[in-house]
C-alpha cells in the first residue's frame, strides 16, 4: 500500500497521536471531555491498529 508519511510516520499515525494528545492534556489541564470526543478518539486508535494488524488483505495470495 502506498501511504504518505511525515517524518517516518504515516497520516494515520499522526492522527491517532494528535488525537489521543489531545485527549491528555484537556483532561490534565482539567478541561471537560464530551463524550463525542472519546468516541471520535476510541474509532481513530481502532481504525488504526485495526488498519495495522490487517495488512493488506485485499492481495491474492496465490492460493486456491
């Protein structure tokens, strides 16, 4: 698969940092947390580490 990166780090990568940092300092910094925003942060991580695990699954494998 052909994927962008930044700095050694795919977009999906950064979005899922960018996220989750995001959700660290407002909850350190005391701010109020919706709960939107943990649904949009859980469905990030799990697009991503279930984008990572999966490989590319659409390839044929040769096999029959």
């Amino acid at each position: 698969m052909n994927e962008s990166n930044v700095l050694g780090v795919s977009i999906r990568g950064w979005l899922a940092v960018v996220t989750v940092l995001t959700l660290c300092i407002m909850a350190y910094l005391g701010k109020k947390v919706d709960e939107p925003f943990y649904t949009i942060v859980i469905s990030i991580v799990s697009f991503y580490f279930g984008q990572k695990s999966n490989g590319d699954k659409n390839e044929p494998s040769g096999k029959v």
